[in-house]
C-alpha cells in the first residue's frame, strides 16, 4: 500500500481515489505515523458478520450468583 501524509493526500485526493477504485489500498500518516487506511468497497465487503453464530451457547447458570464473589471482587 502506498503511504500519503496529509498535505500529499488533500493535494492529490482524486488520483488517489483513482488508485483506490483501481483495487489499490491507501494509507494516510500523520507525521509519519499511519492513522487511516482507505480499501476500495469491495474488499471491505468481505467481512461476514454473524459468520460464527449458533457456535457458542450460554451456561443455564449464567445469570446464578457467583458464590464467594466478595472473595474474588477484592471488597
């Protein structure tokens, strides 16, 4: 990924979204340090929210007391 301060990025923000719409990612620094990415859309939309649902299930005693719990909470 090609890096841009944030002079550089305002200056030449149509070529750079040229580059990002081309498939190409960006990151923008400050003082060089990085503080964003931008990623064309398609790539951000390969994330799959709930791909891990029904994996996991809750104890029936998830809500119980926890015995001792003054013990453990350092009161």
């Amino acid at each position: 990924m090609d890096t841009y301060n944030i002079h550089e990025a305002k200056a030449h923000f149509s070529r750079i979204m040229r580059s990002v719409e081309e498939g190409q990612g960006i990151l923008i620094a400050r003082d060089g340090v990085v503080i964003a990415r931008i990623v064309p859309e398609e790539r951000m939309s390969s994330i799959q929210l709930g791909r891990d649902a029904g994996r996991a299930c809750i104890g029936e005693d998830f809500e119980a007391p926890i015995e001792d719990f003054d013990e453990y909470s350092g009161a």
